[in-house]
C-alpha cells in the first residue's frame, strides 16, 4: 500500500451485493481512495488512523435469517462514519437495537423518494428523487436516536440517520445509474460527513506507485512482465520503466491467438522503447498444441495459464536476477475471478492471470493495477505519456482468441475468427464508430448453418459480432449498431472469408451475459 492512499480510505464491507463494485466506483470517481472487503474482515487497529469511512453494501440475504451474514456492532463503534446501503442500511438497524420485518410491498425497480427532515448526507438534494429500490424487508423500528430523512410509497423510513447526523442508512442503491443522483449523495458522504479530500488521481498514484515499486522490488533484482501489447500490459511496462528501468524485461508470447498481424504490431511498437527490455517468444505451437482437443471454456483458461507460466520459467531462466513477475490485472479481473479479497459474491469465471497461476510458480508477483478499473487505467497511461490510440484500443482478454472461438481451438479456426474480426474492425473504422464503443469483436460459434452461395448448398461456420458500451467493464449495454453498418459487416465477413456463410449480431448486456462469450 502506497503512503498516498494510506492517508485516507473509505472501506466498503461487502455482504454478496451485484453492485458493490458500484459503489466503490463511485467513491473514486468523487477522488477519495476505497478499498472492498468481505464483511467478515472488519477495519484492523492498524488502520483506524487512514480510515475516514465505513460502507456496509447491499446483499441478497434478510437480516433475520438464520445463516445471514453478519457483523461484530463493535465496528459501528469505531468514532468513523458508517453509511449503511439496503441490506447494509437493514443490518445496522439490527444491530443498534432497531426491527425490521418483511415489507407487506416489496419494492425492485424505480421509486420516487421525498427527502424529510434536515442531513448532511442530502445537502442540496431536498426535491423529490428518482431511486432504484431493490428489497423485501424494511425497517419496522428506528434504533434509539435514529430519525427518518426520506421516505417512500412503501418505506415510512426510505433513509435514516443518527442524532449526530454521523450514521446513516439508505434502503435505495445510490451507487447505480438508475438513482440519478446517487453520486452527489455518495459524495455527501465522503467530502462532507467523512471528511475526506479530493486527492485521489492517477498524477498521485502515479508518483507513489513509482516509489513503492522503487522499494518492493531490490536493488539487484530484475522484474519479468508479461507483455500482451495490450493497455494493461502496455502501462504496466511504462510504470516499470519509469520506477527501473532496463531492470525489467518485457516479454511478449506470441501464444498464436492473437488478433490479426498483432504479433507484428506490438513488435514494431515497443522496438522503439528505450526505457525497457523487450523479449518476443514465439509459442504458438506450445498453445495450440496443449490446447487440442479441449473445448471446455474453463479448461482452456486453465491451460492458458499454465503454458503461460511454462514459457516464463523458460524465458526467466534467461534472465540473470529475475526475482518478479509483473502483470496487468484489473480489479475486474480479481472481481471476476474470485470474491474481492474473500468476499460472499460469487465466482464468474477465472482469468488466465489470476486464478491460473500455479502454487509452485517461481516468481514473485508484482500487479500494480490490481485496484484499478480500465478508465484509471487509460488515465495513469495518459500520465505515462502513452499515445492515444493505443489507450484507446478495445480490450481484449488475456487468453485470446481461445474465448473466442467456442469449442475446440485449432488454427483452421483462429485463422477464420482473424479474418472476420478484421473485417469487422476496419468497417467500424470505417464508419466512425470505434472509439464509441468499449469493445468489438468477433466470435466463432460451435455450429454449422445451411447456406446458398451460387445456386450451391453450402454447410459452413457462423460467426457472431459483438459491441457493448461500457465504462469499466464491470456493466455493459449492447451497442445499437447502424444496420448500413452491419449490413456491410456481413456482406463482407461471407463474401470474403471463405469457410462461414451466417453472421448474427449480439444484443445481450452484462449483467445477465459478460461481455465475453467464454
């Protein structure tokens, strides 16, 4: 932990909520520094001094049943402020003496709240707001002290707070889109009740993450980065450049599931960067070779991972001092693939450079992005001196185009996926929508479909595109694609790319769907 984001930090305590990565974007996008944690690990003694805040999250759980979870009322005791949110609002009431009951009206959508009473947390939101309500239970008594501050059709007590307007409850989820003005109340709580600055910004992380690496990584050791060429990867080899220099040394692994000549491109790229080494190893034979015959999408990630590590070994064994190895995982990523430091929240799906790496592994593990989402990302890269366009680039995920193309991976199929996923991209290109979206790709299904090419039957693959707008990947809305546009996709996609005759468009969002199909 850098000595910056000691100085202040709101810990958000999380109780299984879908939206408590939410909240924690919204605290940082007020420029106050959060950390997430599992319910079962409260604030430690050590950090009482940093700590100005304290968010109990939502949760699908009512508070009164019997394996629901819970929390010591010793941390509501802690002299922080404590912002409570639905379930979070429900187990406060409990624990500091007050009922709740199942509500005779439950209310899941949008509700309408007027704001009663005078709070800090509702400073310049007195009108009536529009929120996004998400529960059964409600709040039956006030703990002692408490008074209600809004309400709704169906809550009497829609927000609460204590007599020295320092613990709040809401029963609504302010960190969502659907309350619109969920962030000026979050913001409320932070700069106005907690206290908190406004100093949490890529420029300050960027000089305190330079000096923690400077003194977590030796003065004789040297550290490997995984290098895909992607943004991650890209700005984690110039914070490793700016902290040491020619101490690190990238190594990119041509693991021959890649997007279209990207081998070539992120040669060319980083053949020009002074302030590191750069090693390219070719293994795509080593890939596609472990990867024959598999077409479980968890079983692929795994496998991914672990040649990913063989490779290193084998290329670290070159390298004299190599005591570190240097990744770009997100907190999406950790989020994603296992419950935020322990967290109830479920486990999506693994990620390749999280939870593939073996036991056994011979580097440390050095991830300086792991408590970032993609936009502080693109930021610290902006800080960096990184070009635009290559900030900017659609993410693409670590294992590849073996998510890609769904069954089993061989290189007759890559080589189709890259040929329709270069069409698709150029056309976006094309027609000025690129930067518009998050992420584009294509996707080669496990199917065949009967087509017509020349008066001739033809029985061949169907690829599906996919575009979704999002801001840190974590939600993401299907892209409404011009239909010119995706008429010209697939016009081109079946003419050119001999072996797929059918192309559908996707429109699934995430939530219920991730964005990728594997």
């Amino acid at each position: 932990m850098s000595e910056f984001i000691a100085q202040e930090k709101i810990l958000i305590l999380d109780f299984g909520s879908q939206y408590t990565q939410l909240i924690a974007r919204r605290i940082r996008e007020a420029n106050v520094y959060c950390e997430i944690r599992p319910y079962t690990q409260p604030p430690r003694e050590d950090e009482l001094g940093m700590l100005k805040g304290l968010i109990l999250s939502g949760g699908p759980a009512s508070v009164y049943a019997p394996d629901a979870p819970h929390l010591d009322p010793s941390a509501l005791a802690l002299g922080v402020p404590v912002l409570g949110i639905c379930y979070g609002m429900q187990l406060m009431t409990q624990l500091l003496g007050g009922e709740v009951e199942p509500a005779a009206d439950r209310e899941f959508g949008h509700a309408e709240i007027s704001v009663i009473g005078e709070s800090r947390l509702f400073v310049g939101l007195r009108e009536p707001q529009s929120v996004w309500m998400s529960h059964g239970d409600r709040v039956a008594r006030l703990p002692d002290g408490f008074r209600p501050i809004a309400r709704s059709a169906n809550s009497p007590c829609a927000a609460m707070a204590s007599a020295d307007d320092r613990m709040f409850g809401v029963q609504f989820h302010p960190e969502v889109v659907h309350s619109p003005r969920g962030r000026e109340l979050l913001a409320n709580f932070v700069h106005t009740v907690c206290g908190c600055g406004d100093s949490w910004n890529m420029g300050n992380f960027l000089e305190l993450e330079v000096d923690r690496i400077q003194r977590t990584v030796g003065p004789d050791d040297r550290v490997i980065l995984g290098l895909s060429g992607g943004v991650d990867s890209t700005v984690v080899a110039g914070l490793m450049g700016r902290a040491i220099g020619t101490r690190c040394t990238c190594i990119f692994v041509d693991n021959g599931l890649l997007r279209w000549k990207e081998a070539e491109e992120v040669c060319a790229f980083f053949a020009d960067w002074t302030e590191i080494e750069f090693v390219h190893v070719d293994a795509s034979e080593q890939f596609l070779s472990a990867l024959a015959g598999v077409s479980d999408p968890e079983t692929k990630r795994k496998i991914i991972g672990r040649v990913f590590i063989e490779v290193f070994d084998a290329a670290a064994a070159k390298v004299d001092g190599a005591n570190w190895l240097a990744q770009g995982t997100l907190y999406p990523d950790v989020i994603e693939s296992v419950s935020p430091r322990g967290g109830p929240s479920a486990t999506i799906k693994s990620h390749h450079n999280v939870g593939g790496l073996p036991d056994d592994m011979k580097l440390s593990l050095i991830e300086p992005l792991r408590d970032l989402f993609k936009d502080e990302v693109r930021e610290l890269g902006a800080q960096l001196g990184i070009d635009h366009a290559r900030l900017w680039r659609h993410p693409f995920p670590g294992p590849g185009l073996a998510i890609r193309v769904l069954g089993e991976v061989t290189q007759e199929r890559c080589d189709l996926l890259r040929q329709a996923d270069r069409i698709y991209i150029e056309e976006l290109r094309s027609a000025g929508l690129y930067d518009a979206i998050w992420q584009a790709f294509a996707v080669l299904l496990p199917v065949k479909a009967v087509g017509v090419m020349g008066d001739e039957r033809t029985y061949e693959a169907v690829c599906a595109v996919r575009a979704v707008t999002s801001t840190d990947g974590m939600t993401a809305d299907w892209f409404d694609m011009p239909r010119p546009v995706l008429a010209r996709v697939s016009s081109r996609i079946i003419n050119e790319v001999r072996g797929i005759n059918r192309v559908v468009y996707d429109i699934s969002s995430k939530p219920p769907g991730t964005i990728e199909w594997e």
